[in-house]
C-alpha cells in the first residue's frame, strides 16, 4: 500500500477571523514549563521553530531579521555601549548579536523561564549559540522585579518579551518602563518588542506602551520590520532615549567600519525604517 504523508499544521490566530499555517514534518519537543507550554516543532518552509503556549517565538529562518533589529539600532545609535541589560529573550538570539561587539563589557539577561533557555540550548543552537560568552550573567527570575533595585546601571536595556499577557504582561506597565528609565545611565537607551500595528487587539497593546514611554522618556520613536512568522508580517520596535536621537546621531561609516556581517540590517535601512505608514503614525498620534 503506498504510504502517505500526515498532514500535520502548526496554526497561530492573528486575530479571530485570520489564522496563519506553517506545514510541520515533526514534533521535536514539548514540555509544560511552570510558566508557559514549551513546543519545537521542525517544517520544511522555515526550519525549526520554537512556540511558547501554541505563539510563534523564533524560527531558524527569519529570526535574523528580529535579532538584528533588536539590536543594531541601538548600537549602531551609540557605538559607545558597554554595559546591556536584556530581559526575556530566552532563545539566545539577542544575546548572540550583542556579543559581536568587542565593546560590549557586560550582558545582564534576565529570563523567568529556566526551561526555555535549556530548551534552546538543545535545539536551537543558532540562536543559543554565545549564551556562554564570558561576558553574559544569565539571571533566571521576574524582569520586573529584578529591574526595581538598579539605578544608572545600564547604557542599554532590550527588552525581548512574550505579548503583554501571562508572565509578560507586568513588562508593559509604566511601573516597569519608570524603573527602566532610573536604571539607565544619562545616556541610555530602551529598546522593546513593540508587537504589530495592523490588528486591533495589537495596536491597542503598541499604543498602550508607546503613550507611557512617552511620558517618561524625551525621545522616544517607533521603527518597523517584515517578519514573516509574526502576526501580520509588520513588527514594531521602540526606541526610547534620553539623549539619542537613532537617525540624527547615526555614524554610518563608525558602524560600517566595525565590519558586522548582518543579513537584514543596514545603515540604510536603520535610517528608513523610523519611516512608517501613515496609519500607524495616526495610531500613535491619537489623543485618546
Ligand atoms: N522574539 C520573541 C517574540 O517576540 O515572539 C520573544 C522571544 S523570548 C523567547 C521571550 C521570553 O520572555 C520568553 O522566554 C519568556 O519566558 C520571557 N519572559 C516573559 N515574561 C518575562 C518576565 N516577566 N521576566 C523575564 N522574562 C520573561
């Protein structure tokens, strides 16, 4: 009898009426962390993927274009950042761009989740790939409460988070972004995973975090990217600063020099993606 493939889906809902599919060859891994359902799964189309209670996190075919995101901005921005503070980020890929600058002294990251960087370790170690550089100090615990006890700390803050629900949720509040802002140092810059623009329920949560880091911080942008696996394909990223501004204080040739070998991040495009469509500048222009 000829054999006959499964026909197995991993499926996400971007919102209640738009669901998108990714064919999977097999299950590698699953586990039920104690705070979130861990999931590998392999497919042809994008590689090995990792999900985090059935919500797309990282796949070995476009999680460049996050990683690179996250970070070169900020460092392309000011090229004199040493000490970095990231929070979340569990697969290892922000760590990873990070510590391709010599000049970076110092990576704090602070994962909730013990599991999920164990798991990554053992499955994707493209991303997990420099969790052991000497200059990395993994902290498994809460972001919010490990940032309450720093002041003038850091030069840089990422915060690479699951969505504004379960353990994430308290790393959208403006208590959080408050003490983000006093651990800083006089130049420092935040950086956060700013969801999409294009579905309501993720406007909502982009607009609800970028009014209260307004608040706090004197410029504070909103840069884009195409990401494919995430929720409509557009990702969001905020830039908040207390004294840089990313496009008017870019060195281009400072980074150039460097001779960072990226596949998505250019300093073309790092001064092009603060250009953004003008329905999500009405978004973030609304008064209420
Ligand atoms: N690139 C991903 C995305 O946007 O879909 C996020 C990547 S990373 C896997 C997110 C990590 O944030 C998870 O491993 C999760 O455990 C961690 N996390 C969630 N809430 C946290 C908190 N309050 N403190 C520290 N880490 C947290």
């Amino acid at each position: 009898m000829e054999t006959k493939e499964l026909d197995l889906w991993f499926t996400e809902e971007h919102s209640k009426e738009a669901k998108f599919s990714i064919k999977v060859l097999k299950q590698l891994h699953s586990v039920q962390s104690p705070f979130q359902k861990i999931d590998i799964l392999e497919s042809k189309e994008f590689g090995r993927f990792f999900t985090l209670d059935g919500y797309m996190m990282v796949t070995e075919k476009d999680e460049f274009i996050y990683h690179e995101m996250i970070v070169h901005v900020a460092m392309a921005t000011n090229p004199a950042i040493k000490r970095v503070l990231v929070i979340g980020a569990g697969d290892g890929g922000t760590v990873r761009e990070l510590t391709r600058y010599d000049t970076v002294e110092h990576i704090d990251m602070v994962e909730i989740d013990k599991m999920v960087v164990e798991v990554c370790k053992e499955y994707l170690p493209q991303t997990a790939c420099r969790l052991n550089d000497s200059r990395v100090h993994l902290h498994f615990e809460d972001g919010l409460r490990y940032i309450r006890s720093k002041e003038d700390a850091y030069d840089l803050i990422i915060v690479d988070s699951t969505d504004p629900f379960g353990p994430g949720e308290g790393l959208f509040t403006k208590e959080f972004y408050g003490n983000c802002y006093k651990a800083l140092t006089n130049d420092g810059i935040l950086v956060n995973q700013h969801e999409n623009a294009y579905y309501t329920s993720y406007a909502q949560s982009m607009r609800r975090a970028h009014c209260r880091i307004v608040n706090l911080f004197p410029i504070c942008k909103v840069y884009q990217a195409h990401i494919p696996t995430y929720p409509s394909g557009h990702w969001l990223f905020g830039f908040a600063s207390k004294k840089y501004d990313p496009v008017k204080d870019l060195d281009a040739e400072a980074w150039n020099r460097l001779g960072i070998d990226t596949r998505y991040y250019n300093t073309e495009l790092h001064r092009g993606c603060f250009a953004l469509p003008t329905y999500i500048n009405q978004i973030l222009e609304r008064d209420s």
